[in-house]
C-alpha cells in the first residue's frame, strides 16, 4: 500500500512539475528577401501643444505627418523654405507644395497647409545625401512642433555650432588659468 501512495505521489509530482515548465514556442525565421524592408514607426503626441507626428521610415520609403496647431505654420513654413531652398514651392490657397519628380515617378513631395504637414520620399529614387537631410529635416520639425513654446527655429547645426563655441571659450579659460598656475607653481620652485 505504502508502494502504491508512493508511486502515485511520485507520478503526480512528475506531472505538477512538467505542467509548470512553460515550452516557449520558437518563431518561424524572418525571411532575408531583397525585396523585404524594416519600417520604424515613432509618434508622438502632447494635448498640451496639441499636435501628433508619425514618422515611417523604411527602405523603400520615408513618410511623415503631423498635426499640430496652427501657431506654429509660420515656424514650421520658415524651418521648410530655408530646407528646401532649390526646390521649387508652389502656392495654392494656403497649401504650400515641393515636389521632385524623376523620370514621371514622385521622388520627393511636401505638403504644407493651415495645421498638417506630410512629407514622402522614395528612398528607391533618391540619394542617400538627400534622405538623410529629409530625415534630418523630420528630426527638426519633430522637435519644433512638440514643443511646449511656439519659439523662433534654430536649426541642429546652428545650436551644435553655438554649443561648440561656448565649450572652446570655457576650454580657453581653463588653459589660461592652467598657464598662471603653472607660472605660478615654477616661480615658487625658483624661490
């Protein structure tokens, strides 16, 4: 009898125990086709400056939209005239548009009216040089339209530039107080 409980606890203990191990199913592979792209999608919202932006960027393409309030056009249109610069604008009621287009094929389109924006490249049709300053441009206009303050733009470059430059006035500080300690440190070993 005693050999019987024992077997049977055993048998259950064995079974509670391969109940409690999780399999992990193993996912099928990710197929390396030529053809295939990797999309990342990035939104971001605030009800405080009542505007969203989604951005995709695959290989094939790169797309953007936002909505935001209409404080912030004339900044968002000053950030793209001065981007854009040699493409040319067209004006329709209060739309702005910049298109490239290449043998028929749209390579690149901006739409810009009272309080949405959307910008698409083929990234199929168009260089590497100009896709990284499209997705540049995103970047900017992204912080530009979340932020809590309608402020003047200053692009990326000009503020790394203006950063760059209060770092080499501080580093100039330091050198001349290195040099007057040093000065300083030589004539007391003369003494």
């Amino acid at each position: 009898m005693k050999l019987v409980r024992l077997t049977t606890g055993l048998i259950f203990i064995t079974l509670a125990a391969c109940a409690q191990t999780p399999r992990v199913p193993t996912p099928p592979p990710t197929p390396n086709t030529p053809g295939s792209s990797q999309t990342e999608v990035v939104t971001s919202s605030s009800s405080r400056v009542n505007s969203s932006t989604s951005v995709s960027d695959a290989n094939s393409s790169y797309k953007f939209r936002s909505k935001f309030h209409s404080s912030k056009r004339k900044g968002i249109e000053d950030i793209l005239v001065k981007a854009l610069d040699g493409i040319e604008m067209k004006k329709r009621n209060n739309r702005l548009e910049w298109e490239i287009l290449q043998e028929g094929e749209i390579l690149f389109e901006c739409s810009l009216t009272q309080n949405r924006l959307s910008i698409y490249v083929n990234k199929e049709l168009s260089t590497g040089k100009f896709n990284t300053i499209i997705k540049q441009l995103g970047e900017d206009l992204q912080d530009y339209i979340s932020s809590y303050k309608s402020r003047k733009y200053v692009s990326r470059s000009a503020s790394l530039i203006s950063r760059a430059e209060e770092r080499l006035e501080r580093a100039k500080l330091e050198m001349e107080r290195s040099i007057k300690n040093l000065e300083e440190v030589r004539r007391e070993n003369e003494q």
